[in-house]
C-alpha cells in the first residue's frame, strides 16, 4: 500500500464546499489502486487569522512541508482586510514551497457552454511562473495619505528564475502533439524584464528545435483568446500576465468554476500545492452551489504531479463524461455534481 | 474662420495607411462649419529611427507641443528593436505632454461582429491613467547576459497621479446616464499601489453621491468582459491593466480595428493626443486592408475634446450607419471604408 501523506486547506468561503467533492472523488479514483491517501486538515483561512493574527504560523509552514501534496480550496473573506489572507497564507506557501510553476491547462470539453460564438478547438497550458515578478511584495508606499503620496510594486526577474520556468514550458510543448510555445510579455514597454524573458526563451528554444515559437504582447493574448484561442499550445508567462490571462482562459472555458491549477515545484523539493483557479466566492458561499469540477480537475492535477497517472485520467475522463451530459443546463448542488464525477468513476 | 492646427504623426506600418482616411473624413465633416484643419505632417517612425538614431528630437517635441492636436496612426516595426519607438516616440509623448487620461470607449454597434454568443448591451469608457504605473520606464537590470541577470520594473504611482485620474473618471461617470464606476485593480496582491488606489476612489466617491462605485480585481474583469460585459460603464485603472482590458474590450466590440483612444490633458496645458488602439500591424500593413474607423473615431474624439461636438456626433453617427451594414461581411479596402463614412456624412 502507498500512502499519499496529503495536506488539505479548505480555506474560506466556497473553498469548504468543493474541497470535500475533491476527496470524495479522489477516495473512490483510487479504490483498489493500491494507493490510498492520509489527510491532514489545516484549518487556516479568515477565522485563523482573526483567531490568531496571522495568515499562517511558522508550525503550520514546517508541518505542511512534510506533506506529499496540498489540495487548497480557495482563501479570501470581507472581513479581512484584503491582501493578508492571499499574501500571508497563499501567496506564502507558493514562495516558502518554491512553487515556480503554475500549471493552469485550459480545455474546453464538448458540452460545455461558452460565451464564445465559434470557439472551435481550445486546448492549451498555460505555464505562469509563480515565486517572482510583481508578486514578490517588493514595493511600499512613503508619505501615505497625504497629497505627496507615492506607492511603488517592483516586478524583479531573474535568470535563475525565468530560465527554469521556460525549460518547463518548453519541455511540456515538446511533449504535447502540436509542440508549439507562445511567450506572452510586453517588451515593448517593460524592456528591462521584457528583454531577459526574451533571450532567455531564445536560448532555451535552441535545445528544443522540434518546438515552434511565437510571441505575443499581453494586451494582443487577450484578444487571441477571445477571437483565436486555437492558436495557443503553450503559453509561457510572468506571475501576472498568467493571473489573468489564465482567468480569461477559464472564461471562454466554461468559467472559472472548471479551472484548475498546479503550484508545482518540479524536483519534488517541497510538495506541490494544488487548487482552483476561483476565489473564495463569498458572493456565492454557503449556498452548496459552487462548481466543484475545478478542484476535481486539481486532484487530477496531482495524481499527475505524483507519478498515479493512471487514477489521474480516469479521473479527468470521469470529469469529461459529467461535462459531456451538461448540455440540459440543468443547475446541480455542489455535492450532486461532486456524486456525478464520482459515479463516473465506476462506468 | 476657426483653424485646428493639427499635427499628424502617421507613424508605421498600417499607420500610415489609416491616418489619410481620418483626414478625409474630417474634412468633410468640418466642411462648411467655420472650422478647418491645418495639419502638419511629422514623419516620425522606423524609417526616421532608421536614418537619425532618434526617434523623436527635442526639436520636434517642441513644435509638437505649439499645435491644438495630435493624430497619431500608430508606431513599431519589426526593423526596429522592440521598444525604442514605443517608448522613444508614443509613450514619450503621452509622458512629456501629460496625457494623463487615457480614454477607450468600448460600444458595441448593431451589425458588427463580436466573437461573443451572447453579448448583450455593450457600452462603457476605459479611463486608464497615461503618465504613471509600469510605464513610467523606472527599473534595470544588472548582470545582464550572466545567469546572475536580475531584471526589475517599477510601477510608480502618486497621489497626485491617481487623484486626478479619478477625479476625471468620477466626472465622466456623472455624465452618463448609468453613473457607475468600477476600479479595476490588483489589490490583494499589489497592497501598495492597490491600497492608493483604493483609498483615492474612496475619497472622491464622497462627491459624488449619484455615482455607485464598484471594484474588480483585474483578473476577474477579464472575465466579465466575456461573460458579462454589460455591467460596466466607466472602468477607472492603472496604465498597465487599461492596456490589457481595452485590448480585450476592443475584441468585444468588434476587433480593435473599431477601437479608438484620446491621450487627454483634460486642462489644455499641452495637445492631446487621438488614436487608434491597435498597432502598426506589420502582418497586413501595405496592402489597403486596414479599417481605418479606429482612427475616424479617434478624429471624433478629438473634435470632442476641442469643443466642437457637432461634428464629432456627425462622424460618430456617420461610423455607426456604416458599422449596421457590415452584415453583408464584405471585405472593403481602407479607403472603401474611408470613402463610405464620407459618403455618410453627407446624408
Ligand atoms: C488570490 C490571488 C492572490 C491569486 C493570484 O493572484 O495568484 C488568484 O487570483 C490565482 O490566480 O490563483
Ligand atoms: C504600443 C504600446 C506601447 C501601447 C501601450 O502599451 O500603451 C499600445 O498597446 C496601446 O495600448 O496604446
């Protein structure tokens, strides 16, 4: 028997509502697998912090790093003030966890409805690099409030961490049928970062002469995605060209409520952590309506991650199947859909 | 007689192509108003980058400055390495005349093609900030060409910068019938800049109690402008974010070769600046293929802004008319499209 020593962070809002569907279906994908997994819940999120002061302690940080992956489900609450929940919880265990990839696949499965008109094919990976850019916290206001006010956010990129983050992209297009790479910047104003991302996809791309590559500007991407997403294969980007490039690819996808999303650190270093791309959603929370498909899809993700991916594809083809049957547009609880992926599993 | 005195920067590629078109259509437009144009043409772009290793002299910069108006078609080749005439020429302006607005309208027309299934009303103005945030061209790189390269950019935003932004934003948002204004931002991850953005609109909302305020974080409203556009009216946000979103908005509401743009100092210290959104599309540039109704509109917008509302309503009407019978999907040549809106001017 092995065992999957799992750390779960359900978090707030509709993050404790599709985190359960997940290990439902994980449970029941891996039955009779020889691979059973062991649950650690770390209950961190608003209450904690509003319990405790703090997003996550220094215990909780060296107890999950012992883990062998992390199913999140979503952080972010009204009632604290932004940002502290998301860089204190989150955005640390990406950076202390060396999550420099951000693996956010982009499908759209027949049956599922999409606010484009002629979406033809859409299949591509986007790979956001995680632990740098304008996500570092490096910034800071002087003289705030008053009149001479001045707030800074310094994006800082650097070989190390560009260079390794495109070897991963490349070497996932070279695996795919259509081995074909876009970088995503905007080098013709952020020259400085726009130019290292530039040769360093240049250098790379000379050991992989079987992958094509092209470039986009972040402000064009946003418009292929919507008039041309058939173009994409790879996409390779900074933290926050792929925060929102990879929330419009969920869109035009059938919502973010069907996007996954894998904060990997590829040598096993630290274990991967993975999530939905949504929110917490407090919109819509406690109602059991939110969409669990994405932190299914997550769990998928994971498997993946950790070497069962035969439990992984069974699990996105159960996925597909509840997709596929969606077409009626009837709206199901949060658990009636979490039931379906998982009877799907048995067919 | 009333005379603009317009200069006319043609640019690159496709540029060159657009801007006669808008020429044409003002002229008619103005004809037998008392108003007439006197344009200067400056032959600013690659090939005078390519001759001069400048891509804007001081000289030039002052002469600019003495004019009522720039229209500009657009900048950027591929000869060219990426950035010097973006940032040496475009963004150059927008920086030394204070173009401190920088004003997208986004309006779907009956008869033009939107990749949305479902687009609804589509009907809101872009309010981006022009001098400040990623493109101030604050930042470096050290080590460069070494696997020690560290490259940053700054985003800077001031107090002053932001307020007067927003104040305009407030203003516009006043004037419309919906009186709705949403912040777009980042501001869970971005505290710094975020929370001066923040707490500007918060300030300024105060006078103006008719207006309702909402925010989303930029990923988020690259979401809602596919799969609910209509719940915008007036977005106020940084340089950066106003970039992506109005690409995104331009693809929404019929490509960005609809899509027009006022580099605006609202208080006349300097000329303000007309345009479309797209670039100088090097890929189709020199064969007539461009539609030039960014640019036209990018003229009425301009007559806007001088104070000449009549005729600026007559073009755009003269745009809509042509824009209701596209149906037909007949591909015209740039000036076909230049020569219709004439032509509908007259009716
Ligand atoms: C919650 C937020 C900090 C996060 C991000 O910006 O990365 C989210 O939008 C995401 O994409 O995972
Ligand atoms: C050409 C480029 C510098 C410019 C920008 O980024 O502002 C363009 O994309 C625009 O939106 O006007």
């Amino acid at each position: 028997m092995t065992t999957i020593d799992l750390a779960v962070i359900p978090g707030d809002g509709i993050g404790k509502e599709v985190v359960p569907e997940a290990l439902k279906v994980l449970g029941k994908a891996l039955s009779g697998t020889g691979v059973e997994i062991a649950t650690t819940h770390y209950d961190l999120g608003a209450e904690y912090w509003q319990r405790t002061g703090q997003a996550l302690s220094d215990e909780d940080l060296e107890a999950i790093k012992g883990h062998d992956a992390i199913l999140l489900g979503a952080v972010g609450d009204p009632s604290v003030p932004s940002g502290i929940l998301e860089r204190g919880l989150l955005l640390r265990l990406r950076f202390a966890l060396d999550h420099y990839v951000n693996l956010r696949p982009s499908k759209l499965y027949p049956g599922v409805p999409t606010p484009l008109a002629e979406p033809g094919q859409i299949d591509f990976v986007v790979v956001r690099e995680g632990t740098e850019g304008l996500y570092c916290g490096n910034g800071g206001v002087v003289r705030q409030g008053t009149p001479q006010e001045i707030a800074t956010e310094v994006s800082v990129n650097t070989a190390f961490g560009v260079e390794r983050v495109v070897r991963y992209a490349f070497a996932k297009a070279a695996s795919r049928p259509a081995k074909h790479l876009t970088l995503v910047h905007k080098h013709n104003v952020l020259v400085h970062a726009g130019g290292l991302w530039r040769r360093t996809v240049e250098a790379v791309s000379a050991q992989y002469p079987e992958v094509t590559v092209d470039y986009a500007h972040v402000d064009a991407a946003t418009i292929y995605l919507v008039a041309d997403p058939g173009r994409f294969d790879v996409i390779v980007t900074d933290n926050l060209f792929g925060d929102i490039l990879t929330d419009e690819a969920g869109a035009i996808t059938g919502g973010i409520g069907l996007a996954a999303s894998g904060n990997i650190n590829p040598e096993g270093a630290f274990p991967s952590m993975f999530e939905p791309v949504h929110g917490s959603a407090p919109d819509i929370a406690g109602q059991g309506i939110a969409d669990p498909t994405a932190t299914i899809s997550a769990a998928a993700l994971m498997l993946d991650h950790l070497g069962h991916t035969r439990p992984a594809r069974r699990i996105e083809a159960a996925v597909e199947a509840d997709m596929a049957g969606r077409a009626d547009g009837r709206s199901r609880s949060t658990a009636e859909i979490g039931d379906a992926i998982a009877q799907a599993l048995e067919a």
